[in-house]
C-alpha cells in the first residue's frame, strides 16, 4: 500500500507543476506591460532611470530626553514582533589609560554580558536569555562602548528587567575572568604569526606614536594583573546614565518604551564624563621603516600620514578625491594602475580618514610579491602626486559623486540603522543637519576643488612608508626592472628596520 501511495504521487506531482506553470504563464501574458517595459533599448549603456528621491528622516522627529537628561532616539517599525535597544556609551580604552589599567577596557565590556550578574551566575543568565530567546552583548572599545539587546515585543518587560540588571550590577565571574585572560594570552602568543596583524600595529604606532592610548598594547605581566576590582572600578565610571545614549527600534511606540526607561533608570545617579579624548602628542617622524618576515614571498605596504577632523569644511572635497585616487574600488587610479594595468597586486586602494575625536589618517595600502614592491609602490606614489598637479576628468568627478550620493539613502536602510545613526551622532556631538545638506555639498564639489584639496591635504614629502615582509628580498628588488629601488623612495632618505617584539612582554629589540 505504501509503495503505491508513492508511485501514485510520483505520477500526479509532474502534471499538478505543469498546470500550475500554464496557469501562471497565462495570467502572466494577460497582464499588460508598463509603457516602459515595452520599449527595448539596443544596450545597457542606453537605459535611462529616473533621479532617485530620497529625504532623510530627521533626528528631532524620533529624538526624546528622559528625565536624568538621557537622550533617546526611538524609530518604530511593527512589521515583525522584534525589539532592539542599545546604550551608546561614553569612554573606553583612554579612560582605562587613565585609570593605569592598561588592557582593562576590553575586559571590562565583554565580561558585563559574560561574567553574569551581582544575582545571577554566568549559566543562570545564559538559561534566562535562551528560555527567553533574546541577545545581549556588551562591549568597550577605544572611545566609546555599547550595551544592546534583541528580543520578542511579549517578552519586552522581562527581557528589558534582565538587560539593566546586567548592565548596573555585573557579576565579573572570576572564572569567566581567567578563562578570558587565558584565551587573551592564546591571541598574544600568535601576535608576531601573521603580516596583517603586524602592519595594523606597526602602523597605528608610526601614524599615532607609541604613548598615545590607541597604540598601547597590553603585555601578559599587565592583563594578569587586571583584578575582578579594577573591572568593577571601570564599569563604575564608565557605565551610567551620564554616559548613556539610547537607540530603540523595532515594534514599540515611544509612548510604550519611554516610561518603561525612566523607571529602568529611575534611582541611577549619573556619575562625571570621562573628559575629552586626548589626541596624538607625538610628532610623525616620515621615513621609510621595514619589518623583517622572513617566512612570506609578499610584502604588505602603507604609506599616508596623518589628516584632518570631520569639522573641516573641505572634508567633503576630500571625500570625492580620495575616491579617485583609490578609495572608488576598480575604479580608482591606484587599483587600475596597480592591479589592471600592471598586475602587481591583486587589491590596491586608499582611504583618507576624517577623525571625530582627534585627527585621522591618511593610508595607501597593498600587497606584492616581494621583488615588486619597490614598483608598485612608486606606482603609487606617481598617483599621488598626479592627483596634486592634474585635473581629474568630468567621468571621475561624475562618478565619484555618484557613488556617494546615490548610495547615500542606504544608511537609512533598516530602523535600527536609523536609531543607531541618530545616537552615535549625539554621542559624538554632531550636528544632524550635516544629513540635510551632505548630498548638495557632494554635488558642489568641482575638478578644481579637488586638485586643491590634494596639493593641500596630500604631503608626499611627509609620508609614512611601512613595508613587512621578506626586507632582503624587497630590497633586492626585481631584476627584470631593475631602475625601481624601495631604498631610493624613502622620504627625506630615512631608512628605518623596526625589529618584531617578543609577544608577551612588547618589548622592542634595541634597533
């Protein structure tokens, strides 16, 4: 019986998707095409589109302040029964550096959610959120931290009690704790493994010297010496309503939400504001410096100096030139010079970054095989001093602006991108009318505009040029050109070898 119930069905399923298909294909052909479907162009390239439309939502109209001053940014959306609501938080790592825990930061924000609660033991919270079939993370960076949670709208009460429990009163398990430090010093110990891993330090330590807070990297002796106290201590200055920014999207109304956060914050004294973020005190020192890798064929190579703040009114013209040089993708004169047209590396590019809190930086970057370095990276170098001294082209200029401005609405792509734009931008000071006014002051920029900026904000004298890898081998150069010279292109002549540091202890070899 079994078996002709399915040679039955293995008979009928073929007819039922045919009729189906007929059906569809039939109500299909009935349907009469738009005008413009109906006329078909010879090619692609002579599609036309109408201007996108796009108005930006306005901070003000989600923006509400609690009683203890809090602001809260609520963006509603009801099409599914989800919830989400971070805490936007002031300090990170330079506060720690001021406290003279070096390390402690990181700790300190991801043991909030792991560690537990003051009444509840890590698995007890584990069990609680995944009986609840909610998310919560927390974390502390550089300059700023982040509390979230996800979770059903029926469950918003329970789930929101939980949140703030964990949030005011971290357990900061000391298993939990040993068990991080324990996979920390695993991380330390493969530190030196990978050139990736090297630049990005190296780098950050030559763009921003090796005393300020961003460059600090903590040594085994330092993190096991962070105490369950010096966490609590953090998390006491850090985490507080003085501190606090609120993004809520997802199904609730702010007349929902907004009670619900008063009472959550009701008796929380808001403690003092970390301070300014100190910037860099260091002076760039330009030159050419080389870490030795001995075991890759590839050298990994950056150059830029430091930049701007975004409060410079020419930051927009340098958005646009920075997407000509190499920040534009397949586009960009670097990765068409570099990888197109000479094939020297497989990704090549740039990014002129604007500072919120402190100056940013500038940085051209790719990788070679090690006897093209040399090449490659007076390719680069030609790029920038081109875009310094020559117009770009009406077709660059076109299509750098569009790039931004036609992609601009997809910041505004989900309500919980929304609230989250929104509060990082009060976080930060930021006048949300910079939305209002970003896509005109994109459109204003001309091909003059741009070839000014560059021969300003470009300092090819003054550069930064870090190579890791095989020295001897990048150095040596490509026989079959042998006119290019990695030596020969150090600013101001300066040669300088950067020994690897042991892992553990960060200290650096006596050059």
């Amino acid at each position: 019986m079994i078996a002709r119930s399915k040679a039955y069905a293995s008979v009928r399923r073929p007819n039922l998707r045919g009729a189906l298909i007929g059906v569809v294909a039939g109500l299909v052909g009935a349907l009469p095409l738009p005008a413009s479907a109906q006329q078909i162009v010879r090619h692609p390239s002579e599609l036309v589109y109408p201007e996108l439309s796009f108005d930006p939502p306005a901070a003000a109209d989600h923006r509400h302040e609690l009683s203890n001053g809090v602001a809260v940014f609520v963006v509603e959306d009801h099409d599914l029964p989800l919830i989400n609501i971070s805490l936007l938080v002031r300090g990170g790592a330079y506060t720690a550096a001021a406290m003279a825990t070096p390390g402690a930061a990181t700790l300190a924000g991801s043991q909030i959610r792991n560690g537990g609660t003051a009444s509840k033991s890590p698995s007890e919270l584990d069990e609680d959120l995944d009986f609840l079939a909610a998310q919560m993370f927390t974390s502390l960076g550089s300059t700023q931290g982040s509390a979230g949670m996800n979770c059903l709208t029926k469950d918003l009460d329970a789930c929101l009690e939980l949140f703030f429990e964990m949030v005011r009163n971290p357990g900061y398990d000391q298993e939990r704790l040993e068990l991080a430090k324990s996979q920390t010093v695993q991380q330390m110990q493969r530190r030196n493994d990978a050139t990736t891993s090297i630049e990005g330090r190296e780098w950050s330590r030559l763009i921003y010297g090796t005393e300020h807070f961003s460059t600090k990297a903590v040594n085994q002796a330092e993190l096991e010496a962070i105490s369950r106290e010096d966490l609590l201590a953090l998390h006491a200055q850090t985490f507080h309503p003085g501190n606090f920014v609120v993004a809520v999207s997802g199904d609730v109304a702010a007349e929902q939400i907004l009670p619900k956060l008063e009472a959550a914050m009701a008796d929380w004294p808001a403690g003092e504001s970390p301070g300014q973020v100190p910037g860099p005190t260091s002076e760039l020192q330009p030159g050419l410096y080389l870490v030795h890798k001995e075991d890759v064929n590839q050298g990994r190579i950056s150059l830029g100096h430091r930049t701007i703040t975004r409060d410079n009114p020419d930051r927009y013209a340098l958005q646009i030139m920075n997407s000509v040089l190499g920040g534009g993708g397949f586009t960009s004169r670097i990765m068409s010079r570099v990888r197109s047209d000479e094939g020297l590396a497989y990704s090549a590019g740039s990014r002129y970054g604007v500072g919120t809190h402190y100056e940013g930086a500038f940085r051209a970057a790719f990788q070679s095989r090690s006897e093209t370095v040399a090449r490659a990276t007076a390719l680069v170098l030609e790029e920038v001093e081109r875009i310094r001294t020559e117009p770009v082209t009406d077709e660059e200029l076109a299509n750098a602006k569009a790039s931004f401005i036609d992609t601009f609405s997809r910041s505004f792509a989900s309500v919980g991108q929304v609230a989250g734009l929104f509060a990082n931008d009060e976080l930060t000071g930021r006048d949300t009318e910079y939305l209002v006014h970003y896509r005109d002051r994109l459109r204003a920029v001309s091909a003059a505009d741009v070839m000014r900026v560059a021969h300003e904000y470009l300092h090819p004298e003054a550069l930064v040029i870090l190579a890791v890898g095989n020295v001897d081998d990048m150095l040596a150069g490509d026989p079959e050109n042998p006119e290019y010279s990695l030596e020969a292109l150090a600013p101001n002549g300066s040669v300088t070898r950067v020994s690897l540091p042991d892992p553990m202890t960060m200290e650096y070899p006596e050059q």
